[in-house]
C-alpha cells in the first residue's frame, strides 16, 4: 500500500550540541524499515519527471520499486547502470532542485527522499556485497583521466564498464579530488570515498597518485605512453580573493587551503604538522557551501565564535538549505547584508621578532542594503554609507569561489580556454579543441556541484568511447 504521508521519513542524526565539536556524520542514515516507508511514498510515474532532473539519468523509479520488494542490491545495480558513485551522490548532491524538484509528491507535500534512498541502497551495497564489478570483455584501448575528482572518477568507471584500460592520475597523494580534500568528514567520510575509488579499482581502472599533469608529465606525455585519448577533469582549485586590504596577513585562508588542511593534512589533531586555527574567533566570508563546510569545520576545530559573512540576505543564499540549517542549529552566527573592506592585524614597528607581527586582529566590514536586479536576476548589493564597523575575529577564511588552476593549459598546445581560464569543449561531446582530449566539471565550468561533474564526466566517456572505437 502506498504511503500518502506528506512529509518525507525523518533522516536521523546526531544532536546539534553533540555533532559541533565531533568529525562524525551527522546524518546516520536510514534503517531498511526507514526507506521501505520512503519508498512507498513513491507513485511510479509513468512519465518518469524525476529522471529529467538527474545529470546522470539514474533510473529513479526503477531502483525504487526495487527497495519497494526488498531487493536492496537490485536497486544498486539499477542504480550503478548510470552512476559510478551512488553513496557520494546520495549524501552530497543537491537533489533538492534537480530530481526531488520534478517529483510530483512535491506539488501537496514533500518530494520523495530520492537522496536518502539512495545513500541508503548505496551504503546497503557496500556493507554486504561481496560480488566483484560487471565489465565488458577488454577492447584493447588505453585511456588516461586527470583528476579523480566527481568528473574523474565518473569518466574512468564509465569506461572500464566498457572494456578500456584505465590509469587516473591524480596530483595529491589520496584519490578523490574534492570530495576527499574540499567536503568535510561530517557530511562525507573519507572511508565512503575510498570505497567508491575501490570499487572502480576493482573493474581495472588504475590510480596513480602524487601525479601532477603538467609538471610530473604533461598532455602531450601521455600520449607518448600510448594512451589514445585523455580527459581532463582537474576541477577548479585555484581560490579566488576580494582584492582587500590584509588577505596577507597571518590566519588569513581561502577556503580551499582551510579545508585541504583539515581532511588531508589532519590539522585537526592535538600537535598537526600542518596546523591551522585553535579556539579564537573565525570569519567565513562568502555563502555558498564550501563557505558552511568551512564554518561548521572551525566550530569543531574549537572556535570560540563562528560568523558567516555574506553581502546579500537569506534568500540569495546559494547553499543548500539543510546545510544553513544544519549550521544554524550548530550555532553559527549569519552576518547577512554585510560585507568585508579591510582585514586588520597586529602591528609592532618596534620589534621585528614580536611573533604577533602580521596576524590578524580584526575584520572592517559595511553593511549593505539590495538594490536594483543585476545581469542574472539578483537584486545588487549597495553599501550603506557610514555604517563600517570592525568584528572581532582571529581567522578569516575567504570561500568567494575558485577557478581553474591554469597548469594544464599553460603546458598543452592547441588547448583552447575561455577568459576565466575553463577550458572550451563542445557541447555534447567534452571534445575540446585538441583532437583526442576531452574535459569536463569544473575545469570547463568553475566551481559547480558534484553531480553535474559527474554528468559531465559520462558525456566524455560516450565520446571518447565512440572516438576510439571508430578510429
């Protein structure tokens, strides 16, 4: 019998006192009588809306039924048909405005937990199934992936489904891209990512880390290796500044650097090699969600008090909601329609040794009111004369977004980039300017979400697949 309930089944989770200063998840999932109740919620559409929301076409109401009949590794293999990581998908992608939004359930209630159930089938899989990965007998062609980020990782199990040989090369020393340095252990664990990375290791696919495409070797290397095609997923690591006075000064991060220090470089630990804030008072200036990653990460490194500073109000916010809400029943602090001018620091003229020297002592900021629309529909922030005002903080983490990194294109001839640096592919394809280099997520876009990385990287397999299988 179907469940007509409006509201989706509560996800568990850790209390917000308690999961502020742990790395622990914060949502433990559902129980297999948790997402059979979901499930029910589900009409089979026979038009199918969800799928039209979803960059990688998971076949949505098919893997739910699945769960509908208590076949767990059904709804994963259903699942796996389009999606090389479903338990990344099911914790990280903002289904919220792409499949849930089309669910019609969405129209007088809640939509489906589509997200859930898919964590939930995800995680199922990965705790009893013991079969090794399908793929197609070895079809003799070699292919080398940059990155092993979302678009990376996607690209290589798509074609190790279909019988390439594999090697990603990836420039850090742990396999993940951004979904191992970039997103926090307490909305994705390291263990989660490496199993995704284990799974397609086990279909053949190669990992070489410690690799950095375009200094260790460059394009035009691998093709000398004899790889016959190369995609290009290197994300946007490159942070971008306000171009203020102080973002010099000591305890001032991109986000990028805050966040790399804390999930690979372990700086959360009593006595780090690499360290990174303790205590005090921290500024996250931006709003998207690697600026809640990067607040809720100070809280638990032990901040005192944690302010999201951001120019515009509630409702242009862009990161998920149930990240701000997570944030906000954490306790940190929305310093909405203000903006930074200046960061202050210490300064001893006298005494060149004083350790103090440079460290910042404070952040000057102007509030702001919304004025007319700008060119993307959102309404401009003014500053509002004569309100500057100096917040106390000890640490200032810069989360304003990245670019690409410009390495790739300054080593790789015939490469073609737009004006922010992305390189330019054709659409439909990843095909860049550069006969048998494909790219995809955010080398080509900019910091974008994971699951359109993802879709990204599929669209480059099926045409790397179809180049090399028709040479």
């Amino acid at each position: 019998m179907a469940n007509m309930s409006l509201n989706k089944t509560p996800m568990p989770e850790q209390e917000p006192k308690v999961r502020a200063r742990n790395f622990d998840e914060v949502t433990t999932g559902y129980t297999e009588e948790m997402a059979l109740n979901e499930a029910l919620r589900c009409l089979n559409c026979k038009n199918m809306p969800c799928v039209t929301g979803c960059p990688v076409n998971v076949h949505i109401p098919e893997f739910i039924t699945k769960i509908k009949e208590g076949d767990f590794e059904g709804a994963y293999q259903v699942i796996n048909k389009s999606s090389s990581l479903p338990a990344v998908c099911g914790r990280v992608c903002p289904q919220e405005t792409q499949c849930e939004s089309k669910c019609v359930r969405g129209i007088k209630g809640e939509p489906v937990g589509i997200g859930r159930l898919e964590r939930f089938v995800a995680d199922w899989h990965n705790m009893h199934s013991t079969e090794a990965p399908v793929t197609e007998p070895a079809n003799g062609h070699r292919v080398a992936v940059v990155g092993s980020g979302p678009s990376g990782l996607t690209c290589a199990g798509d074609l190790a489904k279909a019988g390439f040989e594999v090697t990603v090369f990836e420039a850090l020393h742990m396999a993940g891209g951004v979904l191992v340095y970039g997103i926090p252990e307490f909305r994705l664990p390291k263990a989660i990512v490496q199993k995704e990375v284990d799974n397609l290791k086990a279909m053949g696919v190669k990992v070489e880390t410690n690799m950095i495409i375009g200094k260790t070797l460059t394009v035009d290397d691998l093709f000398e290796m004899g790889f016959e095609a190369v995609f290009i997923g290197s994300g946007a690591g490159l942070p971008n500044f306000m171009g203020i006075p102080g973002e010099s000064l000591k305890g001032v991060y991109s986000a990028n650097e805050f966040l790399t220090r804390s999930n690979l470089m372990k700086a959360y630990k009593a006595n780090p090699v690499t360290p990174i804030m303790k205590g005090g008072n921290v500024a996250v200036v931006g709003g998207g969600n690697v600026a809640m990653d990067a607040a809720r990460t100070a809280l638990r490194l032990g901040a005192e008090n944690v302010y999201i500073v951001y120019r515009r109000s509630m409702e242009e916010l862009p990161a998920r909601r149930e990240e701000v809400e997570h944030a906000m029943e954490e306790g940190i602090q929305f310093m909405l329609l203000n903006n930074p001018v200046e960061i202050l620091g210490y300064n001893n003229p006298d005494d060149k040794r004083d350790p103090k020297n440079g460290t910042v002592t404070g952040m000057k900021c102007i509030r702001m009111e919304l004025g007319e629309p700008d060119e993307r529909g959102r309404r401009r922030p003014v500053e509002v004369a004569g309100s500057e005002f100096v917040l106390d903080v000890d640490t200032v983490v810069i989360s304003i977004g990245t670019s690409p990194n410009p390495l790739i294109k300054s080593t790789t001839a015939g490469l073609d980039v737009n004006k922010r640096g992305g390189i330019i592919v054709e659409e439909g394809t990843g095909a860049t300017s550069r006969d048998g280099v494909y790219a995809g997520g955010d080398a080509v876009t900019g910091a974008a979400t994971v699951i359109s990385a993802m879709g990204a990287g599929k669209v480059a397999a099926k045409a790397i697949s179809d180049y090399l299988l028709e040479k």
